[in-house]
C-alpha cells in the first residue's frame, strides 16, 4: 500500500494581507499548514530561517527587501537550501521573473491563480518537479538571457555530461516535456527521469528551469534553434 506524501508546508510571502490571507485560506482548506506570514523580504527570510518550510510563496515587489533579494539569501542560507520557492507576480513574463529563475526560484505562479492551480502548484514543486511549462521558460530565457560568451569556457560547466545527457538537456531547453523527451528519443519515461536526475547532480542544478537557463547561458542552445 501506497502512502501519500505528507503535506508541504508553506511560508507566504507578500505585502498585501489581503493575498496572504487568501492564500492560506485556500491552501490550509486543501490540509496545506501555512506556518509563517510575511509581509516583505525580510521577514520572509527570518521566517523561512525560523519555520523550514518545504515551499514559499514569494511575491517580488515588497518593500524593504523585494523578492528576488529574499530568494537569493534564503536559498544561500543553509537552512533554506532544501526549500522551494514559487514566484507571485501579475505580469507573465518579465525580467523580474527571469531573474528570480536565476536566483533558484523553482518557478512561478499568477496572482489571478485559481484555488486548484495553487494547491497543484505548492504539491508539484515539493515533489521535486519545475513549476513553468517548459515553452514558458523558453520564452523568458531567449527574451532575457544574457548572449552566451563566444568562447569556449561557456561549455565548461555541461562538459560532464555525456553526449546522450547533452541531447537530453537541448531537448529539455528547446521546451520537451519528459513524455515528449522519451517519444523524440525512443526512451522510456523512466529512463527518462533517469537521464534528468544525473543531469541536474552534475550540474548541481534544483530543477529543470535551472537547467534550462544554464542551456542557453552557457550557448549550448541558442535563442531560435
């Protein structure tokens, strides 16, 4: 017999209460404790340091620390190392966001969210996976990212892979989904997975958003192939 995984636990942070309470109400009706409030990017930090959630809801605009500065002490904290952090904005694509990927934000969520996609949102990045679609982070990277250096050394960093897990990861980048991965490849989706774990440990990527931002950084995939 099966057990379900044991439901995450969630720091909320965002300057307006009227969004921290709607979110804790929806997340604490589907069994989600919200253990900590935040009302801007200091105290998010102190209450991540304090309560070790398994996922933060971050805002970006807030006033005394924004969120991309928050997300970057708590993910360098070792205390939030192992923490998830989901980005709250009203814009879809800007380069807020795309710098919150870079800062190790596992994804990102609209503020007009509805109540399932946030709870199917908190539940999928504590399991490990990427919040965005792929096609959504292609979009912010080919927009955002800086040109990849025309040396060499850009490809120092994916030099560990082998040639199957290169291929893996431009597929990854260019916006496939593991079922899609595993059709284009004739691979099983298991092998699939496989081949995405190792890639993200040599790395020593979170997830697949990171990875897909280093693809393109580091010039093994370009804007338009």
């Amino acid at each position: 017999m099966t057990h379900a995984a044991p439901a995450p636990s969630v720091v909320v942070a965002d300057d307006q209460a009227l969004v921290r309470g709607g979110f804790r109400m929806i997340l604490s009706a589907a069994g989600i404790p919200v253990v900590a409030e935040a009302a801007d990017g200091l105290q998010a930090v102190e209450a991540v340091l304090m309560h070790k959630p398994d996922v933060v809801l971050m805002d970006i605009r807030m006033p005394e620390m924004d969120g991309l500065e928050a997300t970057r002490r708590i993910l360098a904290a070792p205390a939030g190392r192992s923490c998830r952090i989901i980005i709250l904005t009203t814009f879809d694509i800007d380069h807020y966001v795309y710098a919150a990927l870079t800062a190790g934000a596992s994804g990102f969520l609209l503020k007009d969210v509805s109540p399932e996609q946030l709870v199917a949102a908190v539940r999928l990045v504590q399991s490990g996976d990427a919040l965005l679609a792929p096609s959504i982070t292609r979009r912010l990277v080919e927009r955002f990212a800086p040109p990849p250096p025309d040396s060499a050394g850009g490809q120092a960093s994916v030099a560990e892979l082998t040639p199957r897990e290169l291929e893996v990861l431009r597929l990854m980048a260019r916006g496939l989904s593991n079922a899609e991965l595993a059709d284009e490849l004739t691979l099983s989706g298991a092998t699939i997975k496989t081949h995405v774990a190792r890639i993200l440990a040599k790395l020593q990527l979170r997830d697949r958003v990171q990875a897909v931002v280093l693809a393109y950084e580091t010039g093994l995939v370009r804007p338009g192939d």
